[in-house]
C-alpha cells in the first residue's frame, strides 16, 4: 500500500469532525455571548438592538399564549410571574448566537492564522 492509499485509508476510516459549536470555544461563545447581550452591549455577531427586538417578540408571543391571563394577574397584583422572563432573554440570545455560530468560527479562524 503506497502513502497516498495509506492517507486515504487514514481519512475514510477517521471520526468525523466534532461540530465547533459543540468545543468548549464553541460553548464558551454562546455563554460569554448570552451574557454580553443581557448587559446590553453588541457581540462580534449579534447586535444587542436586534436581540431586543427578538426578546419583544417572543415576549409578546408568550403573552399571547397565556390564555389564563396568569402573567397579567400576577403583574396587576404586584406579585411573581409564573413565566420567566430572564429565562426567554436568556433562550433568545442563546437561540441567535447559535444561528451565527459558522460567522462565529469564521471570525475565530481568521484571527488565528
């Protein structure tokens, strides 16, 4: 077996590639980002004026889903909400950054060669 064949041999029989979003630069990017967006400030993808834009609408479409009216008792009598909302912002910034995570590791990429 020549070393072309060994080489081919090698590939076709490696574990495929662990997905970038899934190593811990990866995860260490939607974390810091989660928490960079719910201070209010920009990440190298998602500015914070889109993700606020995003958290109103999936705010307003869990109120809307709330046919019991429970969060706006619960608001009109000063009380705890059964819905978190920190929770949502928290889905909401997480569910963006990850949409970007391929512009994410093109920019991590970059600055590493």
């Amino acid at each position: 077996m020549n070393a072309l064949q060994q080489c081919q041999h090698r590939h076709d029989n490696s574990e495929p590639r662990t997905p970038w979003i899934d190593t811990p630069e990866g995860l260490d990017y939607l974390k810091s980002g989660v928490r960079t967006l719910l201070l209010g400030f920009d990440t190298s993808t998602v500015k914070v004026a889109d993700f606020i834009a995003e958290f109103s609408i999936a705010r307003n479409e869990a109120d809307q889903a709330d046919k019991s009216f429970a969060l706006d008792w619960a608001l009109a009598r000063g009380g705890m909400t059964p819905f978190s909302y920190h929770k949502l912002a928290k889905e909401v910034a997480e569910r963006m950054l990850y949409d970007k995570r391929d512009e994410a590791e093109g920019q991590l990429l970059w600055l590493t060669q």
